[in-house]
C-alpha cells in the first residue's frame, strides 16, 4: 500500500459503498489522506454503468466520487473473497458501508462481527430510513428521500408541480453527514482506544438539511409550501428582471437593503414604512416589487450586477454549470484538479498545512486486486 500525506495519513479506510452519498464520503477522507480500498461486487459500483455523459467512456458518475481509490473486485458468496474482504475489515481504521441495514451479517462484516476482532473500527453504516424496524425495509433512493421529507413540496412554482432539486442532494448531505461522524468517532477513539457504530440516514439528513424549513415545521407549527424562487422570510432574496433577463439579488439585511435602493436610485424606499425592516419588506413584497422591477428594466443584466455588487450588495448571474466553474476559476478558487488526467471538482476544504492531495484517478473494476489480495494475504496486524 501507499504512503499519502495529508491529515488523514496513515488511516485505512475499506470502503463498502455504492453509488453516491458512501463514496461521495469516502472520497472527501482519501483526499485527505486516507488510504481507501473501494471494494466492488464482481459488476462493478451501479454508478459505473449510469450514463451519458461519459469521459473516455466512462460515466462522468462514478468519475465525481471516486478518485483516490483503489479497487478491488470481490464476491462476497466465494469462500476465498469473503474471507480477503473479512481481514480488509479486520485491518481498517474505518468501514464505511451503505447496504440494506443488517444486509451484510451473513457474510460476517456487520459491526457486531467486524469489532469483535477489530474493536477500533469506526464503522459508518448509512442508510435511507434508518436501522429500526419502521423504516430498515424502505429503499433509500434520494428521490424517494426527497419526497417524503418534503423538499418537493418546496421545489417549484406555487402553482406547479413539486420538482426534485437538480442533484441528488439528501445523499450529498448524508455523506457529509457520514464523514463528520467518522472523524468525530475517530477522535474519540484517540481517548478511549475503541470505536463505535457510526448510523447516517438519508432522511434524517433530509430533516436536519432542510434547517429553516424543517424549523417552520417543528418550531412555528407551520407548513411550509412551494414559493418558487422566492424565500419564506427575506425579501429581496431572489431573481429579479432586469432589461436582458433576470438577476439573482439578495438584500439580507436593512443596511443592504438601504445600499440596494440607493444604487438603484430610489433612496426613499429605505425610509418608506412599508419597507424599513424585513419583516416588512417581506410582508409587502408584492408592492415593493415592482418598484425594484421598474428601475432594474432601465439596464442590462450585467450593468446592474457590476454597480449593485460593487455597492456592497449580494447578487449575481443564473450561470450554467460550466459557467459556473470558469466563475470559480476567475475568482481564483482553482476548482478543477487533474489526477491521472482525469478533471475533477477539486476538494472544497483549505488547510494551512495538510492540504488535501490528488494522487490517484478513479479507478478501473479491480485494478488493485492483484496488489490488494496479495497484501491482505500477507501477515498483518
């Protein structure tokens, strides 16, 4: 095995996981430093097969989330793969694994089997509902995820249909959700020598991703219901039309707000009763629209972004994904990395001194096999 940098160095990480929201976690660690061994059924993650688009023809997919691994293809019903993918578990830092809960007891790699002999591990199972008998049975798709939290009844026009978000944003939230939880037990291990049980569902990512609007719910005993691309309790928080289309304005505060209205020469709307607070604003946004509309119409798109921005006010362009980059590119966050030349979204994390590393391209279906059964083959620890 390698020897990477980075804070994670030295922590071996056998990565269990499928499709997004478990290698989208196990891909942030390796970058880190980690050392991850993807392991794959004999056909390969799902994701390698989800396509167009595709790189070299490879699904742009898999290529999102999975660099810095290796691979190893092991069958979990042959005696002798089972038996490489039990002492993989026997040796990890950390599992990270994202089958139906319980799934894997029969090949001897739940936690209660895997600590037994390796009581270190921290063991991160993620789900779509949970372990407990109410929800262990349910298929955890996002989709799914997304419609029974109540994101689709969020998403979209208020006299249209509900709408899934552009990404499969539960499973990006539950594998961020996973990784904190992997380092927080790693730490704690740092105390006590002994890992735990790390347990992450999509849903109650769901719940806890939805903040305010799940707040509303709980707290305000409210329900919250589709307002487009307008917000709950901030306005002007939204595109607004201007001569050559609309642009992203966002005035979160009342010092903002008076900012905005100067800029766009009607300074009296600040003072205007109806207007001087949020809470106001918010509750007149269909007077206090307009007005803004009004002014906005007299110029360009970009005119209005360049003077409003250099007011102090947030806002910007409704970019496409790559241009949305080149933005990124231009304000000097490098977002593209090229391991093995393979482009990819660099990690989004900056350290003073253990920065993240590059080092290997997604790998091909069993690439490191031969490297990785022989070493497990090895004596070990």
């Amino acid at each position: 095995m390698t020897s990477p940098t980075g804070p994670l160095a030295g922590l071996l990480v056998a990565d269990f996981s499928r499709v997004l929201a478990g290698p989208y976690s196990t891909m942030l660690l390796a970058d880190l430093g980690a050392e991850v061994v993807k392991v794959e059924g004999p056909a390969g993650d799902d994701t390698r097969h989800w396509s167009p688009p595709v790189r070299d023809g490879v699904s742009t997919y898999y290529l999102g989330v999975n660099r810095n691994k290796r691979s190893v293809a092991l069958d979990l019903k042959d005696d002798g793969d089972r038996a490489a993918a039990q002492e993989l578990a026997r040796r990890a830092d950390v599992l990270v694994e994202n089958f139906k809960p319980g799934g894997l007891a029969r090949f001897g790699l739940d936690y209660a089997t895997v600590s037994a002999t390796n009581p270190a591990v921290v063991y991160a199972s993620i789900s779509g509902f949970g372990s407990q008998e109410g929800g262990s049975h349910l298929p955890g798709y996002d989709l799914i995820v997304q419609a029974i939290s109540g994101l689709m009844s969020l998403t979209g026009s208020p006299d249209g249909e509900p709408f899934r978000a552009g990404i499969s944003v539960f499973d990006v939230v539950a594998g961020l959700h996973a990784t904190i939880g992997v380092l927080s037990a790693l730490n704690a291990r740092h105390e006590t020598g002994k890992g735990q049980h790390v347990q992450v569902s999509l849903m109650a990512s769901a719940l806890s991703g939805m903040v305010n609007q799940s707040s509303a719910a709980v707290a305000g005993e409210v329900v919250p219901f589709r307002m487009g691309n307008s917000h709950p309790s901030l306005f002007p928080y939204e595109p607004m039309e201007c001569a050559d289309g609309e642009l992203i304005i966002t005035a979160g505060n009342n010092g903002q707000f008076r900012k905005l209205v100067e800029v766009l020469g009607v300074p009296e709307l600040a003072d205007d009763p109806r207007f001087a607070r949020n809470e106001d604003r918010t509750a007149n946004r269909d007077e206090l629209r307009p007005l803004l509309v009004e002014r906005l119409r007299t110029r360009g798109k970009q005119e209005w972004f360049e003077a409003i921005f250099a007011a102090g006010v947030p806002c910007g362009p409704i970019n496409t994904v790559d241009a949305g980059v080149a933005f990124a590119e231009q304000v000097g966050l490098d977002p593209v990395v090229r391991p093995g030349g393979i482009p990819s979204i660099r990690n989004p994390i900056t350290f003073s001194a253990t920065p993240p590393s590059y080092r290997l391209p997604p790998p091909a279906l069993d690439e490191h096999g031969a490297e990785i059964r022989a070493w497990l083959e090895a004596p070990g620890d």
